[in-house]
C-alpha cells in the first residue's frame, strides 16, 4: 500500500500528440480515485504512465514516496485490470490467478492458499478449472479482478474494468468492486467514460479533457460547484440545462423571462471586462411544479409558463421536456460535450429538461407553470467555460446576496 | 454448433471420399508400384499379384539412396529451424514495432517470395562455385532460408496479429520481464502458427528439385529428390520404375511424421476468451 503522486507528469508520444499535460495529482494511500472523461482525454495514457507501460515524458512519478519513472512495469508493484481483461487462454482460471505469484517465485502451497482465498472472495471457486473461454462476461471480469488481488500490490489500476458488461451486470459488478476496495483498503486509480460510475464509486474523481485536469474534488462538490461549462455538463444525469443569457443593467435576459440578478452577481458583472453575454446552467431537479411551491420558497424562485412537450414518469417523479425558442447557448466547452456524446446524456441544445414530483399534474401539449430555484443556477462565461457564480469554490445563485 | 442433419451428413462425406481418392490415388499407385516384381510391373493391377520388398532393400543397399536420406533430413531440418526462429523474431517485430521502413521490409520479403527461383540459378551458380560452398550442406541450407523466409515471417505475422497485445501488458504488470512475458504468455499462443510454419517450410526444402540439382554435384549434399533422379536399375536394361516407386514411399514418410508429430499442437482457436469476444 502507498500513495501515489503525479508532479507535472506530460506525455509526449514520439508522433507529436500532447496526450497529457504537466498534471498533477496527489492520490492518498487507501484511496479509490476516478479519471473520468470524453474518449481521447488522456485517461488510458495516464494510468499506463502510473503502470510503467508508458513512458514518461516529463515531470516525476512518486509511489509511496519513490521516484519511480525509470522502474519498469514488474518492480512497480502495482497490479492492473484491463478492459478487455487480458487473460491468458492457454491457463485454466487457476493458473491465470497463480501467474504473478509464480513469477514472484513464491512457494507452491502458499500460491495455492492464496488463489483459493481470491477464489473464494470472487465466487469463482467452482471455476478454478476452467479455460477462460468457457467463462461468461462477468466471470472474466472476476478473473481479471482476482488476478490483480491475489498478490497484495501497492495499487490498483483499471481501465474501464466494466464497460464490456451488460448494464445490469455493469451494475453489479460495480458494488462489487467498490466492496471489494474498502475491504482491502488499496489504493485505486479506476479509468471511467461513464460519469455515473464516477460518482458512484470514488472517493474523489477527476475529470479531464483533452489532456488537462477540468476539476477534482469528491463527488458532490463536482455535481454542486463545477468549475466550468464542461465539467457541469459532463457529470451528471440527465445533464444540466444551459440557455443564453444576456446582462441587462440589474436583471438577466433568458429565453425563460428576465432574471433578477442579486447584488452580489451584480458587482461581480460590473467589471470592465465582465461578459455581457453569459451561459445560465440549471440542473432538471432545481425546477418544480409552481402549484406545488409553498408560499415561502416562491420568493427564492422564478416562474415561467411554457407549453408541455413531453412528459416521462419515472414513478418517483416525472421528467418534463421544453422547447426553448431563441439564441442557442453556444461556447467550445458545450460543443466538446456534444461530440462526447458517451460521457453525458446531454438534451438538444434546445430542450429544457425538467424533474418535477410525481404529483404534479402537467400534461403534454397543455402549458405549464414552473417555478425555478434561482439559488441554483450557475452562470458561465461563454468566452473561457468559465463559472463565475463560484466563490471560493462554493456557487451561490444568481439571486443571492 | 448447429447439430448436422443426416442427409447433410451424407452429402459431406460423399464430398470428402472424391477429395480424398482424387488426391490418394496417385499416391496408392506409387505405393504399389513399390511392391511389384520387375515382371509385373506393367500389369496395370492396382493391388499386386505379387508381392516383393526387393526394391526397398534394393534402395537401402545402395549407398547414394541413405546417403541422400541422411542429406535430406539434416538439409531440411537445419533450414527450417533457422527460417522459423529468423522468421519468429522478425514477425514478432513487424505486428509489435513500429519502426523506420517497416513496410519497405515487408515489401522485400514479399518481392523475394515472388522472384522466379529459376532465373537465380545460374548466379548462384557462379557464387557458390567461387565461394567454395558448391555442393556443401550451406550451400543449400542459405538459399533455402532466403526463399522460406518471407513465407516464415507472413504466416507468422498474420498469427502475432491475432494475440492481443493487452495479454503482453498484463504479464509485464504481473511481474513479467519482457523475457518472460515472451516465452510464458505469447509464445504459447504463437505455438500453433510456429508450428505451421514450420511444416510448410519444411515441406518446401524438402521437395525441393532446382536448387537441390543445381547446386549439388556428388553423393556429399545431394538431395533425394535429386538422387531418385540417378537411379538406375539392376542394369542398363533394367527400369528403375520400382526403385524409383520404393524411394517416393520413403522420403514421404518423414513428412507424414512431421506433420502429424506437429498437428496435434495446431489447436485452431487458442486464444478464445483471451479478450471479450
Ligand atoms: N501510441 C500513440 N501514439 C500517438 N498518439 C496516441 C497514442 N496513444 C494514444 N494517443 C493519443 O493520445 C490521446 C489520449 O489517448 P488515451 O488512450 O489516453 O485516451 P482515453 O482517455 O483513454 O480514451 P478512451 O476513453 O477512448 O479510452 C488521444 O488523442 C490519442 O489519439
Ligand atoms: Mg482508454
């Protein structure tokens, strides 16, 4: 067990590509930590330069307080899990576990002892003797897994362990992986497109792109005071709404309606370069129903009448579609997203997705009056993605003081 | 697999009896010309009327024939390991490596395969003569090699494309030097295409004829295929055709051993459940 630290780590590929830049990160010993991102960001690069399996082009790679740049793969002591699993088909499931442990030249009756422990956590005792290709999906993926924790690595490192399993399965596996982390208590570093599985599953998650760490933080912080357009967009689901917006002396212009804009969004606002034209995000759940708004919570609020599109119960609530007319909210970052549609379920640029109770009574077809939480809403600077409704790290709505 | 229906049964194994007599028959023939006396030799009966070993101890007596067996063998072994170990590194690095003038090498060997054998004759001819290697064991075994190695490294490549990379990543992370992650996890999987290799460049030195008659001159490296060429019978009068039949039997049996020594290593399919599939 160790921790992990990345100082400015860049790779280079010998082609040209910037695959990763100058990052940074301090993993802490026992920690189960996300790269999270759109396809191409630079997740796999990073976690082979942890690996050893990519050379690193600048910057210093410390496990457990060691330089380990030059260390090849095998004096790392880190065990990986691939996407595709990488068994050995010529060895029966026994044999793929027992592989480190031979190498290591450990004693036969202790490699025995230690498989059937592995074996024995993952459920796969009956399946000691068989080839890998008599395995179904899931089976592999415990192989896989039971090949990394046979010999008590340092750390972990997978990249995208789940992402060929079925989505019930991909559900199971995932309680089962976070299981089994907390009780070995090893560091982990898990590769993920998928933001779900990055909130569910780590202590901390970052999420890159294009080679760059976008943010870092545990979770909730993400979900609540992301940084930019891209990480608000990216994590969570179904996304976060965006809409353009300008600056009109004190209110905000929304296809929505006019926005108060409290004093201190205004100040903020007022600079000389301050944006004139802004991107509003709102996530589905900060709307309501404004029948079923108590008197004291209306004031926080805007309300907005529109035509129903679509309306989907879910049972516990219900998600409400809009169409917004007029300007699209447009910047780099949203286009990003856009291209990346494997990451985030992101709406049409011009829908407005909406999770009201399950009481509500909107119908399709029939207009809608709806109450928005305006401590909610973030404002983002189209020009750099930038949120400029976060103080010192924590958003405060467009309303609040 | 779908379970196969009677008549479907039927069909497959009428088909497979035609491909099987059109291609043993000849075969049989020579087999039974070997078992013939001189007298009956032409009689035109499949199944001798009598039988005879006499041409195959004829063979044996005669010094050339063991001698050209014993050329043979050695001849063709030694070329075939040299083709697939030359062969097995150099297509181990073209699927892995990407390096400069990767594609102009794969061009050459291709270019090679396709060159005529006969229009190098006469050089090498000339070379071997000038270099002292005419009618020596490497004076076969190196234009063996340069002719079998582009078929070595193309059969082999198309293997080491098929075996993920990922297995070789997960045997270094698994405390594998890249040695041992060679010789424990690919080689294994690369056994069936090494091995096929191996058979088709064996058969290729083996059956040789062009080089082996022009590059040879006396007893010391000459082939069989070339000496089956010498023979004569008993007399100037006497047809060899028994001898020569006798011959055709035993030089096809090492084949017949090396193939079915190495079948059972060919497993189609081995790295099935390797990788999701
Ligand atoms: N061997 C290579 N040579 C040159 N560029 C490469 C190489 N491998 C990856 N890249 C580039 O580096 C960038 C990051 O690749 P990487 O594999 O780390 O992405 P990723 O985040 O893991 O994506 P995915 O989710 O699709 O697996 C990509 O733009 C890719 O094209
Ligand atoms: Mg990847």
């Amino acid at each position: 067990m160790a921790d992990i630290v990345l100082d400015k780590v860049t790779k280079k590929y010998p082609d040209g590509t910037t695959a990763v830049h100058e990052v940074d990160l301090e993993i802490a010993d026992g920690e189960f930590i996300i790269l999270v991102g759109p396809s191409g960001c630079g997740k796999s690069t990073t976690l082979n330069m942890i690996a050893g399996l990519e050379d690193i082009s600048s910057g210093e790679l410390r496990i457990g307080g060691q330089r380990v740049n030059e260390k090849q793969p095998k004096d790392r002591d880190i065990a990986m899990v691939f996407q595709s699993y990488a068994l050995y088909p010529n060895m029966t499931v026994g044999e793929n576990m027992a592989f480190p442990l031979r190498l290591a030249k450990m004693d036969k009756a202790l490699i025995k002892q230690k498989v059937d422990e592995a074996a024995r956590v993952l459920e796969l005792t009956e399946y000691l003797d068989r080839k890998p290709a008599n395995l179904s999906g899931g089976q592999r993926q415990r192989v896989a897994m039971g090949r990394a924790i046979v010999r008590s690595p340092k750390a972990f490192l997978m990249d995208e362990p789940l992402s060929n399993l079925d989505a019930k399965l991909r559900v199971q596996m995932r309680t089962q992986v976070s299981r089994l982390q907390k009780q070995l208590n090893t560091t982990t570093v898990y590769v993920t497109h998928d933001q779900t599985e990055a909130m569910t599953l780590g202590d901390r998650v970052v999420v890159m792109r294009g080679g760059y760490i976008q943010q870092l933080g545990d979770p909730q912080t993400l979900y609540d005071n992301p940084v930019n357009l891209f990480v608000a967009g990216f994590i969570g689901s179904p996304s976060m709404n965006f809409l353009a917006a300008t600056v009109e002396e004190s209110v905000l212009r929304t296809p929505l309606g006019d926005l108060p804009l409290g004093d201190r969004m205004r100040s903020a606002l007022s600079g000389a370069d301050a944006p004139r034209e802004l991107i509003v995000g709102i996530r589905p759940e900060h709307f309501e129903d404004a029948a079923l708004i108590e008197e004291h919570q209306r004031a926080k609020g805007f309300e907005f009448t529109m035509p129903v599109d679509l309306v989907e119960s879910m049972g516990s609530d219900k998600y409400v579609y809009f169409t917004v007319e007029g300007e699209r909210a447009a910047a780099a970052d949203l286009e990003d997203l856009t291209a990346d549609a494997g990451g985030a379920d992101l709406p049409p640029q011009d829908n407005l997705v909406t999770r009201l109770s399950a009481e509500s009574r909107v119908r399709d077809g029939v207009d809608a009056r709806v109450w928005m939480n305006l401590d909610k809403i973030h404002l983002f600077d189209p020009r750099n993605g930038h949120n400029i409704t976060l103080h010192e790290g924590k958003a405060a709505g467009v309303s609040a003081a | 697999m779908a379970v196969a229906t009677t008549s479907a049964k039927v069909k497959w194994g009428l088909l497979d009896a035609v491909v099987v007599v059109f291609a043993l028959i000849p075969v049989l023939w020579i087999a039974s010309l070997s078992f013939k006396t001189p007298a009956t030799l032409t009689d035109g009966n499949f199944i001798p009327r009598e039988w005879t070993f006499e041409n195959y101890k004829l063979i044996f007596q005669t010094d050339q024939f063991v001698r050209a067996l014993i050329n043979s063998i050695g001849i063709a072994l030694i070329s075939t390991l040299i083709a697939v170990v030359l062969g097995t590194m150099a297509a181990y690095a073209i699927s892995r490596l990407d390096f400069p003038g990767k594609q102009l090498l794969v061009g050459v060997s291709l270019l090679i395969a396709m060159f005529p054998q006969v229009s190098l004759v006469s050089p090498l001819f000339n070379i071997e003569r000038n270099t002292g290697l005419f009618d020596t064991w490497p004076g076969l075994i190196l234009p063996y090699i340069t002719f079998a190695l582009p078929l070595a490294i193309y059969t082999l490549s198309a293997f080491f494309k098929q075996i993920p990379w990922d297995l070789e990543k997960a045997a270094k992370m698994d405390g594998a030097t890249q040695g041992e992650a060679f010789r424990k996890v690919i080689a294994p999987l690369a056994a069936p295409g090494v091995f096929t290799t191996a058979i088709l460049v064996f058969i290729f030195c083996w059956n040789d004829f062009l080089f082996a008659i022009s590059l040879t001159s006396t007893e010391r490296s000459r082939t069989v295929p070339v000496a089956l060429s010498f023979f004569t019978g008993a007399s100037q009068f006497e047809d060899p055709t028994g001898a020569i039949s006798a011959a055709a039997v035993v030089i096809t049996i090492p084949i017949i051993l090396f193939v079915l020594f190495f079948q059972k290593r060919i497993v189609a399919g081995l790295t099935s459940g390797a990788v999701k599939g």
